[in-house]
C-alpha cells in the first residue's frame, strides 16, 4: 500500500478504533461463544451488537482497504488490497442479510461473520500501520538533512554585502562565509584561507584546507577553532538550489526510498492470483450447484460465500513478515536493529557487500596511536619526544599537527620559535636551542638520517596496517616514531572473513585517498577496492552492479553515506552513525559491530527459509480449503458452513 499520502497519528487512530470495536464484536459473536465455551452478557437486543460495531468498522477503519482495493481494480492489477476489499464487502453483505432477516423474525442463514469481518479488518490495519510507521520515519529524516542548509546567505550587492535568502541567490554571485558558517551553495574560493568540515560529503573527519581555488559544497561547515587558524572565505556560487551536490544527495535518498515502498512483492503477487481463483472458483461452484439442482438457493449462496471469505489473506498477508516479526527481538540480542523488514529478507541473497571505511571499519577518529622510541634515540624518553613534536606542531594547521598536540594532553609544551612549514612533507621549529623536525619519513632520506632496521619494520608495519607514520628529529637524530591514523575497530577483519566464508564477495567503497584505502584493504584482505568517491559516485557504483543483477549490502555511517545507503538492496548503518544514516537504512549495528553484518546474512536465511515454508502452507491451505467450501467433498460427507470456513481462514494465520 502506498502510505505517502497518509499521516501517521491518523493511521494509529484508525488502528485504535478498529481494536475499540473487534474486541466487543468477537465477546459478543455467538460462533466465538460457542469456539470458546463461554457465555457473554445477555439483554435485548445484545446479540445485533457484532452488527453494529461491524457496520460502524466496516465503513470507518475498513474504509482505507476498500478504497485502494477499488483502485487496484480499476488500474486492473488486482492484490493484496482487492482481495482483501472483496472478502469484506462479502462478508459484510452476507452477514447484513442475515441480520436484517433475523432482526424482523425469518432467518435465511446459519451464521454471520461479523466477528471474522472485524478481525480481518484489524488484522491487517495493524500490518500496515507498522509498514507506514517505517515511512515515515525516513521522511522525517529526509526533513532533518534539507534543514542542515542556512536560510539566508551573505551576498555581494553592489559594494557591500547584504543578508538574502538562499533561494535568491545566482550563479556567479560572490558570497562571504565567516567562521563557523555554512555554506550555502557550490562554489570556488576567490578570496580567503580556512578549514573546512566536509565530512557530511566524504565521511572523514579530518578538517580540508581551503584557499584561492578550491571548490567548496553547500552544506559543509567553515572551522571556527581559533587554534587551527581558520578563517573566513569569499567564494563565487557555481551551483544553486537542486543543482548542488547536497541536492543530488537529498534527491538521490528519496528516489531510493520511493523504489523501495512496494513491501511484500511476492505475497502481493500471489494474493493477485488468489483473486483471480477466488473470483472462478466462486464463479464454478455457483454454476455446479444450480446446474445440480440438489440444492436450494440458500445452500448455493452459502456455497460462493464460504469460498469467497476462506479465501481472505489473512495467512497470506502474515505468511511472510509474521516470522521476521518475530524474530525481530532475536535479531536485537545479536546487535542488530531491523527497521525494513524487505531489506532484512533480501541479506540472505546478498552477493556483495560494499563497507565504508571511516567510522564503519575504523573508529573514525584521527588520533596518535603509538609514541615509539626510535633505536638510536639520545633522550630515550617518549614523553619527552612527544611534548618537543607538539611544541612545534601546536603552530600547524595539518590535522595530523592537531593529533598530536590534542595526544599530548596536558604535558607542558615550550614555545616554539622559528616555526616553518616544510611542504608536504611536514614542519620545523626552535624548542630552546634543539631544532625539531616533525614530518614524514621522507625527511630522513633528504637529511641523511638512517632509520635503523627495526625502525624501518615499525614503521612499515604501521603503514600496512593504514596509519602515517610520522618522524620526530632533534638536532638531526630521529628520537621518535608516531603512529597517526584512524584505527581499525577491532572486530572488521573477522567480519570481512566471515562474508567471505558465507561466499559473500565484500568491497571497499570510500571517500579516502586511493593509498590509504589499499592499505585498509591490503590487512583485511579486501580485494576489491572503490577509493576517492563522492556520495553520488557511490550510488552509481551501486546502480552499476545492481544492473548486473548483483544484489548490494552496503554499509556506512555518515549523511555522505546517505544515498549509497537508500539505492543499496540491503542497508546498514552503524549505531554511533548520523541519524540521516540510520533512518536511510533497513537495519542499524547497535553495537557498531561489523561482524553484526554477518549475523544479520545468517539469521535472514534461516528467517526466508521458514518465510517460504509458512507461504507454501497458506498457499497449500486455499489449494486444500476452497474445494472444500465449494463442497467437492460433499459425497464423501466433507462439506465447510461458512462460519467453519471463517473459524479455518482465521486460524490459518496461526
């Protein structure tokens, strides 16, 4: 059902009123008194209760079934919603002719079904509320990205800069973005020098440096640390409205969400023939029995009747999802957070999963991981090393300088003097009268320092498991070695290995540099590597592979991650992830555990298993029942009332 146009608070109403009126309906229906083996309370008139209550839920809840049930008609693609309508309205109908014929003293039938109307009804209200609910969370979510841009922006008018709307804003238009701001559109830089967060595009956390040239993003966020020496930038609009990059991502999540809003193909699919036999069956038995003639036309209209309503969906609207349900709290004891049932269906037949590395294979931090004293090292003190390292670095603007001072904490640092940036390769200073070089390992090649052997494996070793190494010299002898990067959660490479057991090919697909991702790849043996890619560029990668009928896992955390993780077959999101993450995505790690992906593949196949043995029986229960409506097996003594026939089409749900 498509629920775009309904309101969720109005929807749980419908779902209260619905249960408000089933349960005195089912007290008070004599075929439940008789099933039960009790009796309800007993004065004039309270045996026509079932009917009102019917009546009054069958045109109010029952309302949202009967008129997409008239819709699927009318676009001749009969479903689940017709075949539900179709076993209302006759149920309803046969039930309002016996009432009415009862109520004025000539009774034409045996039993109405007003209980089993009601239940019908509820039933599936409650099925559907739980799909809109899932909905419209994402909606929501959807709402929460597009406020992340400014209202007004800083434009150049004539020879001052005047407050506008965004919306007003034109390409070539030359915009000023102070401290702390938010860029409002695509850009280019012509004026200014600063930091800029932009991990809501790329996922890293590391601040991007900013200057003459550089293209900038709407909704990236200028650094207002005065540390950092960020400051304020003057840029020229290249892109506007539905036309920048965080357009493309919001436009990108919707159109995903839409394709993914038709739940329960396959069950639709069936409950659509079902209506077709339904309807012949039906059809048959009406033209057996009058062709008889055995029969009166009270036991033939009995006849259509029970086949009709024992061919109501209520197994087969349930067949599928009732044991993901289910499952539901197993599936929260092993990590794991299932917010799209179809999603949850589709794991067990992944092919591949794609992971992105920053905050989902990695903690997502930049942060020094190991101060190693170098072999040769004359102060033989880490600490020391460290504090010396952070006394320059304290005047660097390099993520890997903030690093390093945030490690040294509260160590008292020296003023540095004589501060130089040494390009690309890292920085110089004057701490008392020693000369600190901190840098890249490169520098010790252009020095001639050695680097003694066991150095060198550390050093390598550190490089393949995905950190910067980074030298520390005094006086032009290596005193240390620091480890920077962003750390491998301890439970990825298992995780990794685990898909590849299940035959699960597993990819990486980040906005990283290609080397620092073939490093991440190289230690945990992921052989197919996506590296330097934007949020668009993932969601076409797995467009790519979806065309080649590959069904795609993908797993992230960031708002970057948002369209990737909306086109995936099968989403995942990180617990610790963004909340536009996790509501673009069908189950969420709560425990922010890769390894929680492979549980989440194994309980989705044993879940499909029994899904499909549940589905068999609902379908092998019409195949059994609607004979025996039809009174098939009349001969042989087997013949179905229509209360049997409701008493068997609800305990089929069972």
């Amino acid at each position: 059902m498509d629920h775009s146009h309904h309101n969720a608070d109005a929807f749980k109403s419908q779902v209260l009123l619905a249960l408000g009126l089933t349960i005195p309906t089912v007290y008070f229906s004599h075929t439940v008194e008789m099933l039960l083996g009790y009796k309800s309370l007993s004065f004039p008139y309270s045996n026509f209760l079932p009917a009102v209550f019917g009546i009054v839920l069958f045109f109010t809840a029952g309302k949202v079934f009967l008129t997409t049930g008239w819709q699927e008609l009318k676009s001749k693609q009969p479903g689940m919603m017709a075949l539900i309508a179709m076993a209302m309205v006759v149920a309803f109908g046969y039930s309002l002719v016996l009432t009415v014929s009862d109520l004025f003293g000539s009774p034409i039938g045996h039993m109405d079904f007003w209980w089993e109307l009601a239940t019908l009804i509820t039933i599936m209200l409650v099925g559907h509320w739980i799909e809109m609910s899932a909905v419209m969370k994402a909606s929501n979510a959807l709402g929460e990205l597009k406020s992340m841009l400014p209202d007004l922006a800083s434009v150049l008018r004539g020879k001052k800069y005047e407050e506008v709307a965004v919306s007003s804003v034109q390409l070539e238009d030359q915009l000023a973005i102070a401290p702390g701001g938010i860029i409002p559109v695509d850009g280019v830089v012509i004026s200014g020098r600063a930091k800029v967060n932009e991990s809501m595009l790329t996922g890293e956390a590391a601040l991007v440096q900013k200057e003459k040239g550089s293209t900038v993003f709407a909704g990236t966020v200028l650094s207002s640390d005065e540390n950092l020496k960020s400051g304020s930038l003057v840029i020229k609009a290249t892109a506007t409205g539905k036309d920048t990059a965080f357009s493309q991502i919001v436009r990108m999540v919707e159109e995903a969400q839409k394709s993914k809003s038709n739940t329960q193909r396959l069950a639709d699919r069936a409950a659509g023939w079902l209506f077709y036999i339904a309807l012949a069956s039906a059809a048959l038995t009406a033209l057996y029995w009058l062709i008889n003639g055995t029969q009166d036309a009270n036991f033939v209209f009995e006849r259509i009747v029970t086949v009709l309503v024992i061919a109501c969906p209520h197994a087969l609207g349930l067949a599928i999802p009732l044991v993901t349900a289910i499952t539901t709290a197993k599936a929260a004891s092993s990590g794991l957070l299932i917010r799209n049932r179809q999603m949850f269906e589709q794991a067990a037949k992944l092919h591949i999963v794609l992971f992105d590395k920053t905050g989902t294979l990695t903690l997502g931090n930049r942060s020094v991981s190991e101060v190693r004293v170098a072999a040769k090292s004359k102060l033989q003190d880490a600490t020391k090393a460290l504090a010396l390292a952070a006394a320059v670095e304290i005047s660097s603007e390099h993520s890997i300088g903030r690093a390093i001072v945030t490690h040294a904490g509260e160590l008292k640092l020296a003023n540095a003097k004589e501060f130089e940036s040494l390009a690309g390769q890292g920085v110089s200073g004057l701490v008392g009268k020693a000369r600190v070089v901190v840098g890249s390992p490169a520098l010790l090649v252009q020095n001639n320092i050695r680097m003694e052997v066991s150095d060198v494996l550390w050093a390598d070793q550190a490089t393949h498991a995905g950190y910067t190494v980074i030298c520390v010299v005094v006086d032009n002898n290596l005193e240390a070695l620091i480890s920077v990067g962003d750390v491998l959660r301890p439970t990825s490479a298992e995780a990794v290995y685990q898909l590849q057991l299940e035959r699960i090919r597993v990819g990486l697909l980040t906005g990283d540099a290609q080397g620092l991702a073939d490093n991440i790849a190289k230690t945990l043996r992921i052989t197919e590597v996506f590296a330097e890619t934007m949020p668009w560029q993932k969601s076409e990668l797995i467009k790519k592979f979806q065309g080649e009928q590959v069904v795609v896992g993908f797993v992230g955390d960031g708002i970057n991650d948002a369209p990737a993780l909306a086109q995936a077959d099968v989403s995942f999101a990180i617990g610790a992830g963004t909340n536009v993450a996790i509501e673009s995505a069908g189950i969420v790690l709560i425990s922010d555990d890769p390894g929680a992906v492979v549980r989440a593949v194994k309980l989705s196949r044993k879940v499909r298993t029994k899904s499909l043995q549940n589905l068999w029986w609902a379908a092998g229960y019409n195949i059994l029942a609607i004979p025996l409506a039809a009174g098939v097996f009349m001969p042989l003594g087997l013949v179905l009332t229509p209360a049997i026939g409701a008493v068997l089409m609800s305990l089929s749900t069972l």
